[in-house]
C-alpha cells in the first residue's frame, strides 16, 4: 500500500493524530533546548558527519581490523550477507547454547531481519525486554518509531493490553502502575534468560569493543544475567577510535530525547567469565547503498529519531505509514535502495521543507537525497496516470508565459464560478481535503502593469 | 567464498576515494564551565541527587539516613562491615540478587556536561549489580570530574578495558504516552556522594 493510503488509516481517529504530532514536536523542542545550551554544537555535528565519511571511505579496513581486535578479547565474530544468514547464525548459536528462553533489548538491525519470527518458529522465546517494544510486541505489531516505538499507542491501550498479557489490575492507563507491572515480569525474564541478544549503537575499529546506549538498563540486566551475549550490528556501525565516542555520545541522546546522554552508555570490551561473547556483523544491502555517491551519506545515520520527530509528515501520518522498519525521512532515503518499487512513495512523503537535514546529528542531507530519489523513481517505476499526464500539461505550461496567463486566467475564473462539487471532483486529489484558493479576477502581471500604469499617470 | 570474504570484497570496492579523518579541536567546545557546579545540576536533571561529603564514613551514614529499613546492602567501601549484609560469595551467583536493596561503589570519573558516572569491571564486583539493585549509591571525588565526554575518554586507555559504563541518573522510561517514570528495569534511584 502506498504511504497516503497508509496515511489515510492513521488520519481516521484525528484526536491521536492531533497527539502524535504535538508529543514528537515536543520531543523536537526538547532537543533545541538541549543542543542549545552546548558550545560547539554546529562543529560536533560537522565533526560527526566528518569521521562518518572518513569511516565509509575506509570501512572494509576498519571492519578488519575490528573484527581481529574482538577476537583478541575473546568474542567470536560472524558475518551475515543478508537477513536470512543472519538469522541462521543467531539460530545456530542459539542452538549451540542450548538456549531455549532469550531476551532482547532494542536492535532495529534484528527488526528489520524478522528475527523474533524467525527464532518464535524454531521453538525459542524472545522477549523484547525495552518497555515499547515489549508493547507492541504484546500487541503484535511493528516498532512506529525507532526511538520511541509505542508513541502510536495510548495509555488506555497498553492498559488493555497489560491486563490481557501480563493480568494487570485496569488501572485507567497510569504509567508508573504499568511500568511498575512490566519491571516485574521483565525481571523474571531476565533472571530465567539463557542468552540475551543486544544491538549495538558504536563498534570501536582499535579495540573492538562495542557501545550500547540504554535509558532503561535493560540491554545490561540482560547481557550481564545470561550465559550468552549477541551483539548484532550493521557495517556502518564502526567507528575507528573510542575517542570519537566523545563526539557521537554528546550528538546522540541530546538529538534523539534532549538528554545530555542516555542513562546507560555500556561499553562491552571482553566477555565475562565463563560466558559467551558473539558479534554478528551484517552487510543486508548496506554494501549496495555505499555504491551509491548520491545516497551513501544515509549510512552516516546513527539511528536518534531527531529527523522523525520533526518532519510534518511523520508526525502525522505515524509511523507505521511507511511500512517499513526505519521509517520518517531517513527510512525514506534507506528503503527504496532496497526495493525501488515496493518503497517509490515513500520519498514523495516529505514536503522538502529540510527540517530533518537541519535536525540530523551527523548532517546528513536528508531532503536533497529524498529529491534524488524521485528523479530516479519518476524515471523508473511506473508513476500513476493523472500525476503523469498533470505534470506533463504543467510542464507545458510552465515553459510558455502567454498560455500560463491565459490557463491561469481560466482557472482563475473556474474558481470563481464553478461549484465545489466539481472543482475538488475525484481527479483532483488535493481538493480531498482541502479546499483550493479562492480564483482572482485580476493576475499578478495585470496587477503590477496597471500600478506601473497609474503610477505613469501619475508622474505626468 | 564465504560471506565475510564477500562483504569485505564488496564494501572494498564500493567505498568512496579516500577521505581524511577530521581532527578534534577542543578549544571550539570549552566554556571554562565551573565541573562540580554543572556535575550537579546535570545529576539532577537525570533525576538523580548529589550530596558533598567529607569522607566515606559520612557516605555510608548518610546512606543509611536516607534508605533507613532497607534489608540487602552492599557495599565495596573499606572498613564497612557493619553495613553489608551480603559477601563476595553471595555476588557470585547473581541471579540471587534481586532483593539487593541498596549498593554503595565508588567512582573514578565524571563527566560534568551530562552527569555520567564511570564504573569498570575494577569498581563492580559483578557487572550487572548496579542495575539489579533497588537502590545505586556512587561514591567520586570531586576532583575526578571533567568537563565534557572528551576529557573522559581522554583519560580511558581503550587497551585496558574490559567492560565499563557510564551511568546518569536512574533508569527511567517513557514509552507510555510519553510520561516519564523514573525505575524502568535498572536501579530506581542514583545518589552521588562527592567527596
């Protein structure tokens, strides 16, 4: 389904659109206050947005040499091409282990591998141990926003859904009585899991370790409870010195909740004693994406939210409109690198306003490579045939001065004259919502020609 | 060829022609900013408390003052038998330790823009301690602190590291419809004793 039509379903109970976009705007306000008060603040992103690309440059190296690094400290690593080896090699070591119970704290790479499917399928539990993702796993959906993975949902909601899953007392929605009902069946969790999986915000290229950022502790009190600890991440994680933490820790909480930094920043370096340490490394299209001069900055993304929580759109069309595990304006330049036509709406989700370039901790053009994206897409998917033939006819009349007055004239008289019923007739897909301007009897070029005119007049 | 070889190979031959890695001007970030004044004020942004003590003896009676009828503490502070109520062998088994009511450690650096507390494998007799606890007490002298993450990982050699992390605040969230609730799966409180 196309991302308006998708749009169209989450704009049906208008009190929680109206929600949604004020509680994101609020979280973007937050990060202004926030990235208000650090000195710097425009060099830091540059800074980010510098070791990013040095990394891209030099990745397969820094790969490398992580990957030596990790093993040096005991931690064996994998390498998965796509979802699906990727999901084998978690399975295997799963299996290996004996693991039967697994928890997991917040990853989009195993999201947008269907891992849980995956393992569900082969007899083995996981458990989404970060509070909104625990929600919507209960309620079996996908995350709506990678920071932030519930805000589709209110109180009331996780209400019933707690008192269905985890036989909570109704309670009207109050948020410290169900955070407090989740700690206690997240601790059982914990304590019963044979492996714990995590993903993985920073890999350090000099000495192989890896940093996950957490507000809620929940990445450790799995990882150091468990017999087993698996780290997935993607190849664009690296980083080449643990010194540039200092850079992309400031960029990261303040962007994404206007913390100065998440409440946990764990720093995984060795396993501990006789537990089980693995990384897997995953490539799933982000090889493809770096081929790309136009579109390789998108892998600078270290996954904050900022440009979600201020993009018009995705305020309010939500995040599940997009279809797609990263969605707002970041997804909509990652996805259509892995399928063009599945994913051709989503670019056109956007009004170009370049909130989110301004926005992106790592400075990433977002809304030039959403413009990037539809020429390609316009050329190479088959575009619907009122938005083909409409473009084509303003083309025309566009280039030609005389007949944009003389159309514009009509139209103007049109407005004036024809009723509603036909002006906003079902060719017209902005008129669905919203009405047209009222038509003018007199054109700009008249208007300006006449003053000129008077003005004349005047002088003489 | 197997998948790792083919990774490489591909991302080899996709990356762009060389960038150079930028360098770290600090002078662009320093606000000259007073550490333990701003130490504080972040402690409490994160919803935690911050009291300057004497020494470690006043740490562990303001301790008690504060957390009075708690029935598990521990603590790694010297000359403070009177106030765990569990040893090292207890820790070993740390699926054990979901009633620990309170946990004391002390602290070799902090960072004053955010708050953060830095704790390693040396500080923590068991790593996931500090998360399992009810309540966490950290213990830093006030001349530890440094301005921004910089300065802190300036002072971390990345080849003597096992596991360390850095801790604001308690654990909190704010998944259900955006009200923050402070105790989400870690600790549900964070005092910082400066000495």
């Amino acid at each position: 389904m196309s991302h308006s039509k998708l749009a169209g379903i989450f704009n049906k109970d208008e009190k929680k659109v109206d929600w949604h976009d004020k509680a994101l705007w609020f979280v973007r306000h937050k990060r202004d206050l926030s990235v208000h008060e650090v000195k710097g603040w425009e060099e830091l992103r540059n800074l980010g947005h510098g070791i990013k690309a040095h990394t891209l440059s030099h990745l397969d190296v820094y790969l490398e040499q992580f990957e030596a690094n990790a093993l040096k400290n005991g931690v064996q690593v994998h390498w998965a091409a796509n979802g699906d080896e990727h999901n084998q090699i978690v399975h295997g070591i799963l299996k290996e282990n004996h693991a039967k119970k697994v928890v997991k704290s917040k990853s989009m790479l195993t999201e947008e591998c269907h891992l849980n499917p995956f393992l569900e399928a082969n007899d083995i539990e996981v458990i989404d141990t970060d509070l909104g993702e625990r929600i919507v796993q209960l309620a079996k959906e996908q995350p709506s926003h990678i920071v932030l993975p519930a805000i589709h949902k209110n109180k009331l909601e996780v209400d019933e859904l707690f008192q269905e899953h985890l036989g909570t007392k109704p309670c009207n929605g109050d948020p410290q009585y169900l955070t407090g009902e989740a700690r206690k069946h997240l601790r059982e969790k914990f304590i019963h899991a044979d492996a714990a999986i995590t993903g993985v915000n920073f890999a350090i290229a000099e000495n192989g370790g890896f940093v996950v950022c957490t507000n809620e502790g929940n990445a450790d009190m799995g990882a150091h409870l468990a017999a087993v600890h698996i780290a997935c991440m993607g190849v664009e994680k690296i980083i080449p010195k643990q010194e540039h933490l200092g850079v992309f820790l400031r960029l990261l909480a303040r962007s994404a909740t206007g913390q100065p930094i998440t409440t946990y920043s764990s720093h995984f370096r060795k396993p501990r004693k006789d537990t089980k340490m693995h990384i897997v490394i995953v490539d799933n299209g982000r090889s493809e994406q770096l081929s790309r001069p136009d579109f390789r900055a998108s892998l600078h993304c270290i996954r904050c939210g900022a440009c979600m929580n201020t993009c018009p759109i995705y305020r309010r069309s939500g995040g599940h409109s997009y279809d797609a595990t990263i969605p707002g304006p970041i997804g909509s330049i990652l996805s259509p690198g892995k399928d063009l036509t599945k994913y051709s709406t989503l670019p056109f989700a956007s009004t170009l306003c370049g909130s989110c370039s301004d926005v992106c901790p790592v400075k990433i053009d977002i809304h030039t490579q959403l413009y990037k994206w539809r020429q390609i897409i316009g050329k190479e998917t088959p575009q619907p045939f009122i938005k083909k033939k409409s473009m084509a006819a303003m083309g025309k009349i566009f280039s030609k001065p005389s007949l944009y007055g003389k159309v514009g004239a009509v139209a103007h008289w049109a407005l004036r004259t024809l009723p509603k019923s036909l002006i906003n007739s079902w060719p017209n897909i902005w008129g669905k919502t919203r009405d047209l301007p009222v038509g003018h009897k007199q054109s700009f070029d008249q208007w300006y020609k006449e003053r000129e005119n008077n003005k004349k007049d005047d002088q003489k | 060829m197997d998948s790792r070889d083919t990774i490489l190979k591909k991302l080899k031959a996709n990356k762009p022609e060389f960038i150079a890695l930028p360098k770290i001007n600090l002078d662009i970030f320093d606000e000259n900013i007073d550490m333990v004044k701003e130490f504080i004020r972040k402690v409490e942004v994160a919803g935690g408390k911050v009291f300057e003590v004497t020494d470690n003896k006043e740490v562990l009676s303001k301790t008690q003052e504060a957390f009075p009828d708690t029935k598990v503490n521990f603590t790694n502070l010297d000359d403070s038998g009177f106030f765990n109520t569990i040893d090292y062998e207890t820790l070993k088994n740390p699926h054990k330790l979901n009633d620990l009511d309170v946990l004391v450690l002390e602290s070799t650096l902090g960072v004053a823009e955010n708050g953060a507390v830095w704790l390693t494998d040396n500080d923590i007799p068991v790593r996931v301690i500090p998360f399992i606890t009810k309540h966490l007490v950290l213990v830093l002298p006030k001349e530890n602190i440094v301005p921004y993450m910089h300065q802190a990982y300036n002072a971390l050699d990345p080849e003597v590291l096992d596991y360390g992390i850095f801790i604001s605040g308690p654990s909190k969230t704010a998944d259900i419809e955006q009200s923050l609730v402070i105790g989400a799966q870690g600790a549900m409180s964070m005092t910082v004793f400066l000495v």
